[in-house]
C-alpha cells in the first residue's frame, strides 16, 4: 500500500561557505535529524554539511548512495528502495535546491512513477534570488543552464537570447563555469546591444554578494570581477 512507503524529501543545502542557520529554515535541520539515508552529489561535502545543520547527528549512521555524472540511470530506481520499504530518504543538492540545475531531477521522476510522496523543502535558489534582485519580468523568464562553450555558438546563442527577451517581453537567464564568468561577460556587452539590460548576480547569500543590473552601455565603463566567483546571468532587450 502507497500508504506503506516513505517519503522523499528535497534538501535544499546553502550557495556556499556559510551558516546553514542563516539562510535555512528549521525545518531544514529538523528534517536531516530524522533521516538516516541521502541521496548526495558528493559524499564528503554532503556530510561536511550535515554535521554543520545537525552536529548531534552520528556520521557512522549516514548510508549514502552518490548521484552525479557518473552515475548509470538504471542505478537510480534502486536508491529509492529504502521508501517502498517505509523509510524516509532525503535527496541533497550540492549547492541550492534538489532538482533545480541539478541531477537530482532524475530520481524525483522515479519516485513520482512508484508513487512515492515527494516532499519539497524550502531554501535558497541561486535562480530565483537572481531574478527577485534584478528588477526582470517575473511574471515570463526562462533558465537555459550553460550556453555552448565554442566563443561563436556562444554568441550566436548570446544573440538569439536577445531576440527572444524582446519577441516575447521574456526575461533570459543562464549561467557559466565560474572561472570563464569574465569572459562570458565581455562576450555580452560585445554582442548586445547597448540599450539591453543585463543582470549579474553572484555570491548570492554570501558577504560578498553582489546584485546589479545595468544596461550594456553602462556595463561597459564599469566591468567586475567575477573570476571563481558563482554568478548568474539574466538579460532582458525592451
């Protein structure tokens, strides 16, 4: 009986280096005190984590099973085994929100298809914070992850995101590897056009963060660092 299986709860974890406590909600801990078994990105910073929201949690007791690029997808079912026979599970994003730019994705769709409750918790989304500081349209956005590597895709990409902002009043966000995030921001005010607005937003949550939108004209009298530094891009054309 569905009633039988236990839940899987989405653990969101913080955007970097800082007190769990300051941007996660109670319930965040009190959930991770309850559950024995994650579903991880990275086992060590996984319990690195865990220990720092819920130090009185004993690490010998934690059975992870790592889900990241190498993991095979016909792996996946089995890390869900622990629901159908009644115990809870949580799933840890490495950085954010559960199945949100992330692979943990993948593994709710599972459990939806066995019927197993899956249970969102609330907590920081690099995403989302972006847009509510940027000033964009909020009501139509898209995400488009990373855009190509190649520096003429990436512009014809860059382009094409732009006349999408302006045919559909949308509001485009991406984002880069952090050490290339320089280069990615001299490719947008080389290639759109100086009326564009532009948002960067990194170190979100962090002392360092910073949150700033300006259009491409501006942007190009005062460039930022943002070498290694986690960084999302949103541009909207008007």
């Amino acid at each position: 009986m569905d009633n039988e299986k236990g839940n899987l709860y989405l653990i969101p974890t913080t955007l970097g280096d800082n007190d769990p406590v300051e941007v996660l909600p109670i319930s965040v801990k009190e959930t991770i005190e309850k559950l024995d078994t994650f579903i991880v990105e990275n086992g060590k910073t996984a319990r690195r984590f865990i220990k720092k929201i819920a130090p009185s949690k004993p690490q010998p007791s934690l059975n992870l099973f790592i889900l990241n690029k190498h993991t095979e997808t016909t792996e996946l079912p089995g890390f869900l085994e622990p629901c159908l026979n009644g115990k809870n599970i949580g799933l840890l994003s490495e950085a954010g929100c559960p199945g949100v730019a992330d692979p943990g994705a993948d593994v709710v769709k599972i459990a939806h298809q066995k019927n197993i409750k899956v249970v969102p918790l609330v907590g920081p989304s690099s995403i989302l914070l972006a847009l509510m500081g940027s000033g964009m349209n909020g009501q139509s956005f898209a995400f488009n992850g990373y855009l190509p590597i190649d520096k003429g895709d990436r512009k014809n990409e860059l382009r094409r995101l732009e006349r999408l902002s302006f045919d559909h009043n949308q509001s485009q966000i991406f984002i880069e590897t952090p050490y290339r995030n320089n280069k990615m921001l001299e490719d947008i005010t080389s290639v759109l056009g100086g009326n564009t607005d532009v948002c960067v937003a990194c170190d979100i949550t962090l002392p360092s963060e910073f949150i700033k939108t300006k259009s491409v004209s501006l942007w190009k009298k005062n460039m930022v660092d943002l070498h290694k530094r986690p960084t999302i891009f949103i541009i909207h054309k008007s």
